[in-house]
C-alpha cells in the first residue's frame, strides 16, 4: 500500500476525515459511483488551483489515487462535503476570485497561490490576509451566530472540527455582510476549530438555511 493511500482514513468521509454522527447533512455515501468519485479528484484540484486552501490537505492526500484506487479502498463521503466540493457554482466563484487576483495581485482574492501544500499550513499568503481582517465586531455568543435571534429554536455548540470547517465556508462564501463580519476571526484563521475556541453557538434551521444560500447564490 502507497503512502498516500495510508495517510486516509476509508472508514471516515475522505474529504473532511470527521467522524461525525448520521444527519441530514453528514449521512455517508458508501458506494459511491466511479464518475461521482473522478469529479471530486477533478474538484479538488480546481478548487485548489483556484486557491481555496480548505482542500488543500485533500489534494494532498489524493494526488497519487485514482479513481480506481479509491474504489478498490470502499472510499466513502459525506454528502454535504461532496456537494460543497463539486459545486459548480463555488467553482465558478473561485475562479473569478483567482482571476481577479491575478490580474490585480491582490491576495484577498487569491487565498492562496500555493498548490500541493496541506490546508494547515501557514503560508505567506495567509498571514498577509490574517492582518488584512477587519476586527471582529461583538455579538451576542449566547445566540446564534447566524441570526443573532431569540427565534425558539435548539441551540447548539460548535463542537467539532466538521462544524468549525462548514461555518469557516459559509464565512468564506457567504454574501450576508453582518454575518460575514462575525464569522471573520473563523475565516481569518487557519485553524479548523477556531469556531470551538469562539465558542460559537447555532440553530439547525439558520445553518441549513445558510448552507443553502451560499450553494445557489
């Protein structure tokens, strides 16, 4: 067995490596099918040509596997991970980003211009952006970060490295600005459980809304 095809872990979804409980937006796709499996190789390498440095350590990992290896492994994933990943809309995004950042040099366009390179990794790039961050405004933590609303509804902890990471991509991607701002200190972080540290709390319903906004916007 190769290296690359050691460094995964086949029982957890390949693309986050999060052992997360069965929902309606973790629950895993256990036989995935060869064409779904080559687009999110093909995604992956655009999305990190593209500078989204979040699939950085996927890339990595994947880069000596083919589709056919990653088969004859059970590979499994998260259908969430796998829609945020081959979205073509986050695609076309980040392309106009890497565009835009290429013909103006400006690195709050370009994440990152580095390729290969684990998504933990400091690089200059990322350093440069941290310092460029607004200063988080406050708000209430005892409410969800998304509504900042008494609606009724559950709260809960961001708990878990998947859960910093999905509300680091709404912060990345989303076009609400009030929200964008609070969930700067995730954004600017190259830490996943930056949101843990925060201490950031949700509603189930805000996130699905959320996530839903950020895929056909």
């Amino acid at each position: 067995m190769d290296e690359d095809s050691k460094s995964n872990d086949y029982g957890l979804c390949i693309i986050c490596q999060t052992n997360t409980g069965p929902t309606e937006y973790t629950d895993l796709v256990m036989n995935p099918a060869m064409s779904s499996v080559t687009k999110m190789i093909e995604s992956a390498v655009k999305r990190c040509g593209y500078g989204d440095s979040q699939f950085m350590a996927l890339k990595t990992r994947l880069q000596a596997l083919s589709a056919e290896d990653l088969i004859l492994n059970a590979v499994r994933y998260h259908r969430t991970c796998y829609s945020q990943l081959t979205s073509k809309t986050l695609i076309d995004r980040a392309k106009a980003r890497f565009e835009k950042g290429t013909s103006s040099g400006s690195v709050s366009d370009i994440r990152t211009k580095r390729r290969g390179r684990p998504s933990g990794t400091d690089s200059a790039d990322d350093s440069y952006a941290s310092k460029r961050c607004a200063r988080d405004q406050p708000f209430d933590k005892e409410k969800c970060v998304i509504c900042q609303d008494d609606t009724g509804a559950e709260l809960h902890d961001v708990s878990t490295k998947n859960m910093g990471l999905q509300m680091r991509n709404i912060g990345l991607e989303t076009s609400n600005y009030s929200l964008k701002v609070r969930l700067s200190s995730v954004t600017c972080s190259t830490d996943p459980l930056q949101a843990v540290a925060d201490d950031m709390k949700y509603h189930l319903p805000c996130l699905v809304k959320a996530k839903r906004d950020i895929i056909i916007f």
